[in-house]
C-alpha cells in the first residue's frame, strides 16, 4: 500500500514535549489520518519554522498542531506565517505547570487566530480529534470514522461503577 501523505502537521517546541503531543499522532492514527511530527521552536529554530511553514501548505498539510511550554510562542508565530488552522497545546513544562503557556497561546491580538486546547495530554487528544474534525469537513472517510469513534467511545463507558 502506498504510504499515506501527511494531512497534519504537529509541531512542539522540545523534544521533551513528545511525551505529551504523542497523544495527538495517537488518535489521529486510529482515525487513518497521517501525521508529520516536527521538533520546531519558535526561540531556539525560528529558521526552521519558517523554512518548514513556507512549504506546508504546498507539501499537502491541511492542519497544524503547535505544543510548547512555557513562554509558549509556537503557535502564534506559526499561525502569523499561514492561513491554515492552527490548533494549539499548551505543555505543562514549566514551575507554572503550563498556565504561563495557556495564557500566551490562548492570548493571540486580532486577526491572528489560535485555536486553544487543554494544557497537557487532553489538550493534544483533542486536537488531534478536532483536527480531524476539520478535515471531516471535506473528506466523508474521515466522516464516518470520526463518527464510528464517537460511538465507540460512549459504548466503553460502564453504566455502574461496580
Ligand atoms: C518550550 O520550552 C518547549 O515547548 C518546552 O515545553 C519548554 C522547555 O524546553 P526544554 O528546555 O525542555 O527543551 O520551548
């Protein structure tokens, strides 16, 4: 079977932020959907944001995933270089447990959007799902298996406790 082209990028300012942005791949895996991930940050390789965002479009990405950690710019600096839709994950790596990147991502001026998730594990499932979700939009594969994983998700949940 050929290999399938990657549809979404997801981008962390750390190696250390695998742990963590490995929970997007994951879901987005089980929806069949092909992800880049990318060791890019906006601080320490601002050259390679750029060089990787001048072709992202271009080589097929349809949505970016940003996490990063503490004075979290990632997002923000890669949804000023794109129209594509930039989902971002704040990583708790910092003594302020991720608030310090909560605020910074979610905080955008006008006119730049970031679509802001939990801080942490949470926040990278569900932008994975909601990426998804965006290109279920266009693609009814995805559709149907967005849906098959929602009701999935509701079977797994026991009725008692016990
Ligand atoms: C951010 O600073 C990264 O996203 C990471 O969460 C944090 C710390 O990076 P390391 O010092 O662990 O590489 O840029």
């Amino acid at each position: 079977m050929a290999e399938q082209r990657p549809r979404v990028a997801i981008l962390m300012g750390s190696r250390n932020d695998w742990e963590i942005m490995q929970a997007a791949e994951k879901v987005l895996e089980e929806l069949g959907i092909a992800s880049d991930a990318r060791v890019i940050s906006a601080h320490r390789t601002p050259d390679r944001l750029t060089r990787y965002m001048e072709s992202a479009e271009t080589d097929g990405i349809e949505v970016v995933i940003c996490g990063a950690g503490h004075a979290a710019h990632l997002a923000g600096v890669t949804a000023a270089q794109t129209t594509l839709p930039v989902l971002g994950v704040p990583i708790g790596s910092s003594d302020l447990q991720g608030l310090d990147a909560l605020l910074a991502t979610v905080q955008m001026p006008g006119g730049i959007p970031v679509a802001t998730f939990a801080i942490g594990k949470s926040g990278a499932k569900n932008a994975g799902l909601f990426a998804a979700a965006i290109l279920a939009g266009r693609d009814p594969e995805i559709h149907e298996r967005l849906r098959a994983f929602r009701v999935a998700q509701s079977a797994a949940v026991p009725e008692r406790p016990d």
